[in-house]
C-alpha cells in the first residue's frame, strides 16, 4: 500500500513497476530463490512478501534502479529472517540444499549487480539469463508428478498465472486446482526431486518432456477445452514466453528452436481463426491478409535452424507443416504433396492416431476426398479416436465432399456431442442445417 503523503499518480506508477516486474522475472525471482534455499514453498511466501514491501515502499522511495534485485534482496532477507526463526524448518532446508548441492554444485546467485544475469534496466537484466529458470523448468516438468501437475506447477511458477488463472485455464474449481499444486508441491518435497539442470546423459530423455508442457499450454490456448471462447490468447501467449525462454536458455538444442517456430507460425493464424461473433474459420476460409507476417518471418528462420543439423525432431517437423501451410498463397497453393511426406516423416518420430488423422486430411486435399476418407475409416477402431471431435469433423466434411449428406449429418452430429466450445457447437449447429 502507498505510503502517507504518496500522491496516487506515484502509488499507481510504483503498483504498475511492481506489476511489470512480476510478471515479467517472477519465474527467475522464483528459481533463483529455490535454488538457494532448497523449497518452492518458501520461495513462493516470501516473494508474495516482497511484492508487499515493494508496494509500501517504492511509491514513497522511488523505483529502484534494478527493481528485480531489489525484489530479490529483499525476498531472502525475509527467508534468513523466517528460517531463524523455525529451527526445524531450516534444518529440513539444509538436508534438501545438501541433495541440491551433491546433484549439482553451483553457487548462489549474485544480487550485486555485477553478476550474470543481473544487469541494469527494470527487471534481472537480459543478456544472460542464469540456469536457475532451466532449473526450476525441469523440476516442475518431472516426470514423477502426473502430467496434469506438471502443467499447473508450470503455469503457476514460471508463467506467473495465479492459483484462480489456473483454475480458470483449465475450467476447474479453484479449490481443485490449489489441491493439484499442493501435490506437486508435496511429491517434490517427500521425493526429494533435486532443483537442477538434468545432466548431458539425462537431458534427451528428460527434455521432451519439459516442451510437451510448454506445449500443453498453447494447446489449451489455441482450441479451448470447453468454454464460451475459441481461443485463449492469453494462454497461447504465455506458452509462447516460456518457449522463448527455453530457447535462449538451450539454444543447442534444435527442438527448442521447433518448439517455439511451431507455436509461432501458428499463432501468427490468430486473428483470422475466428469470426465476428467468435465463430471457426476453417483454414481454407481465412484472410490470410490477417495473418501475422513478422511472426511467420520468425518462426521460419527457427524452422531452418530446427531442421539442420541432425535428424529433425517431431517439433522441427510439426514447424516445417505449419511453415507450408503459412507460406501458401490460399489452399489450392498449398504444397500437400510436401506435407503428406512431413507426415510419414512424423509418423516415424511420434506415432499416434492424432497424426494419422491429420495426414489422411492431407492426402485428401492432395488425392481427393475418397482417399482421404479410406484413410479415416481405417482409423474408425482407435480408441483415442472415438471421443476426439476432429475426427467426426474431418469425416462429416470428406463425406459431405463426396455427396453422401445423410452420413456427414450423422457424422457432424456426433462431432456435435463431444465439442465442448460454444462457437465451435454453433459451427456444428449450421453444418447441419445446410
């Protein structure tokens, strides 16, 4: 709270500082806390702690020049302080840090300003980014917390997103969603999962594992579960920052490159995804005048730098599909030929029904809508299948393409009764009145 004799010009343009500042670097703030002190509770309550002196005492003092060390200075005095005061706290802290200290011995960090990572400007500072992020986006995508866990712990620690955001994101109560972060929490804690970066014999096993979170993210953003909305951006946006993140900070690594060109190229779609009553727009219908050029720009130059180098990764190849799709000039243009080969390609890396559903949708626009359809009824048994909307989707429009009306109602009707968005239901409701 502004101090006495604060103006509110100056309350509101220290509450904005702290604000930038949070959500900006709390993910570094964050993991730089936990790897000194060795738990993610702790690190939590005494960050909130020093969001609150920097309330009371920025508006009447000035924002400091590095706002971000401050806020760290800050928070582990307030750690010190609380740890002094619970012997048994800090005791159980000392056995963690020791597990830290014997998984990977590194310093702690240095809040002077002349450290790494610690430079002038609002926040840490940003030619160096400390591994203490990387650290923390290991721990919360390990995988010995179920996958749901991994995604709420992430969305929660590095993306900043409170507890209720959460809940919101993934259309649970707010209760449910504390109970899963409380677990994690917890399965971090009994199993004394180290805060640290997997070493080069583990990091390809452990890796694909910290993108398909970052991933699940912009999944749930690009095609919303349930909801009134198609889309959340503010989620797609979100998964897109922690992807950039991975990549300055893994820059060998080339399915970081992919990860972040595939969110990228199709993310820049956005704008003409919906319509003006927030109803679908099929790819083949959209202004591809809407679509974001400097971000496809972006996102294909990580394209290249995905697929070079080495034998390309699913994310590489998932890019190299999207790049096709956002290079064409309309559908008909659009290099399927191409496409359907990235898809066998894939198929090879990640085998999954999703991905033969999609690949028979691209021999369709490359071979016609029979073949395509061939395809998707030979999928008919899948079990993962039978519950996915696309699929009755995909199936009601190659039927529909092929005159047979009264199997593609069918088809859209049982499309109908599993979509769980509202826009993407009364797309449903006018395919089956035509």
């Amino acid at each position: 709270m502004p101090g006495e004799g604060v103006s509110p010009g100056e309350g509101r343009v220290a509450a904005e500082a702290v604000e930038a500042v949070f959500r900006e670097e709390r993910g570094l703030l964050l993991a730089s806390l936990v790897r000194r002190f060795g738990d993610l509770d702790l690190a939590e309550e005494v960050t909130s702690e020093a969001i609150e002196a920097a309330l009371r005492h920025w508006p009447a003092e000035g924002v400091p020049a590095r706002p971000g060390a401050w806020l760290l200075t800050t928070a582990r005095r307030r750690a010190v302080d609380r740890l002094r005061r619970d012997r048994a706290y800090a005791a159980r802290l000392a056995v963690l840090a020791a597990d830290a200290e014997r998984a990977e011995p590194a310093p702690a960090p240095d809040v002077s300003g002349s450290g790494p990572g610690f430079g002038s400007g609002s926040g840490f500072g940003s030619d160096e980014l400390p591994d203490e992020r990387l650290q923390l986006f290991f721990t919360c995508a390990h995988p010995a917390l179920a996958a749901e866990d991994r995604t709420a712990l992430t969305l929660r620690c590095l993306a900043g997103l409170t507890t209720p955001e959460v809940a919101r994101a993934f259309l649970v109560p707010t209760a449910t969603m504390a109970q899963r972060i409380v677990r994690a929490k917890k399965k971090i804690r009994e199993a004394r999962i180290p805060f640290r970066v997997p070493g080069p014999d583990e990091l390809p096993g452990r890796l694909p594992g910290v993108l398909q979170v970052v991933y699940s993210v912009f999944t749930e953003g690009y095609a919303a579960s349930s909801g009134p909305r198609l889309q959340r951006l503010d989620l797609a946006e979100e998964a897109i920052r922690l992807a950039r993140i991975l990549r300055r900070l893994l820059p060998a690594e080339r399915e970081s490159a992919g990860l972040l060109a595939l969110l990228l190229l199709v993310h820049a779609r956005r704008d003409a995804r919906t319509g003006p009553e927030g109803e679908p727009v099929l790819l083949e219908d959209q202004d591809r005048g809407r679509w974001d050029r400097p971000m496809i720009e972006e996102g294909r130059a990580l394209v290249v730098r995905a697929l070079t180098g080495g034998p390309a990764g699913p994310y590489g190849v998932q890019a190299a599909i999207a790049a096709l799709h956002d290079e064409a000039a309309d559908v008909a243009a659009t290099d399927w030929p191409q496409i359907v080969a990235l898809y066998d390609v894939l198929l090879t890396l990640t085998p999954s029904p999703v991905v033969e559903l999609n690949r028979a949708v691209a021999v369709a626009m490359r071979d016609g809508p029979g073949a395509g359809l061939a395809l998707l009824d030979a999928l008919a048994g899948e079990p993962r299948l039978r519950a996915y909307p696309p699929y009755a989707v995909a199936r009601g429009d190659l039927l529909g393409r092929l005159g047979r009306d009264g199997e593609a109602a069918a088809a859209y009707r049982e499309a109908l009764e599993l979509t769980g968005t509202e826009p993407e239901r009364a797309a449903l409701r006018r395919k089956l009145g035509e």
